[in-house]
C-alpha cells in the first residue's frame, strides 16, 4: 500500500505523531535568515485544503466503489459528487 501512505496517510500521520515535518509547520515561522518558535500558529482555511481534498476524495471514490459492487443503483449520484468537487477543486485552485 505505498502509494496510499504516500499520499494523506503520510500528512495525517506526521500531523498525530508530531513529526518534525509537523512540528515545523505547527510552531516554526522562517523569517530571512532566522526563525521564530511560536505557540500557536493561527493558519488560514488554505493551509487546510491538501488535507480536506484528500479526505474528499478518498470518501468520493470509496463511495463510487461501494455502490458499484453492491449495485444500489446510486452510481449517478455519487458521479454527481465527483463532478461537484472537481469544480470546487477548480474555484479553489484559480484563487
């Protein structure tokens, strides 16, 4: 399963088991040459969207496998939901 812990496995492992790679991200600002520790980082919702695009995609997949093996006639609408995030996926990228 290389390619799935290559991919939000990895962030969301680091993330929990407070990897370096996190710990920089979480309290480390680079400014120049130097750097600053800080407690909190106040990040904005961007910072977040890698995270909630994987999770959204992982779940839109999943959904679409799962209505296709068990033939709940539900494949349309879960088409629909993939559509709808590759628009949002689109907005979000042009700004």
């Amino acid at each position: 399963m290389e390619k799935e812990y290559r991919s939000l496995y990895n962030f969301l492992s680091c993330d929990a088991h407070s990897n370096i790679r996190a710990l920089i991200s979480r309290h480390v600002d680079i400014k120049g040459e130097g750097f600053e520790v800080v407690f909190y980082k106040d990040e904005p919702l961007e910072h977040h969207f890698s995270y909630l695009d994987g999770a959204a995609g992982v779940m839109v997949d999943t959904s679409g496998m799962m209505h296709e093996l068990f033939k709940t006639g539900q494949e349309g609408t879960v088409k629909e939901y993939g559509k709808r995030l590759d628009e949002l996926r689109i907005r979000l990228l042009a700004t």
